[in-house]
C-alpha cells in the first residue's frame, strides 16, 4: 500500500495533466461508442480530438496540435455534421 502513496506522491503537475486528460479521452471515446444519437457521438468524437490537442500541446508538438486542431476538430466534425443533416435531409422527402 505504500507503494501507491509513494506513486501519487511523487507525481508533478503535468503527470496530473495526463492522467486527467487521458481519463477524459477515455470517458469520451466510450461515450462516442454508446451513444444512441449520431450527433451526440460526433460531438464526442469533436471532444476527444479537442483533448489530444491538448496532449499535443502540453508534449511540446504545436505543428502537430495545429494539424489535429484543423483536420480532427474542425474540418472532420464539420463534414461528419454536414453529411448527418444531408443524410436526414434525405430522409424526410
């Protein structure tokens, strides 16, 4: 048991940093798998790629968080939220 306090007591901040952002991306991923409607899944997926930029940034790679920010959160979602309502669009003629 002392092992684990030891542990968590020689953590620094950005150890803190990781863990949480990667037990959110967790927690996000395993939403965009669950979920019932499309759209909140493509949020999810939104969500999940605005936390790896995060990662990215806090690693010291900004061309990388930049190129994840622009593709993964932004064109990604946009075409994967365009491509929902043309597909309910669709539906409803």
């Amino acid at each position: 048991m002392t092992n684990i306090f030891e542990f968590f007591s020689n953590l620094q901040l950005i150890d803190w940093v990781f863990y949480f952002v990667g037990g959110l991306m967790i927690v996000f991923s395993l939403f965009a798998v669950e979920a019932k409607k499309v759209f909140d899944s493509i949020l999810a997926l939104s969500a999940l790629s605005l936390l790896s930029v995060l990662l990215f940034i806090v690693l010291k790679a900004p061309d990388v968080a930049i190129t994840e920010a622009a593709v993964g959160s932004g064109l990604a979602s946009a075409v994967m939220i365009f491509a929902l309502f043309r597909i309910k669009a669709g539906e409803k003629k």
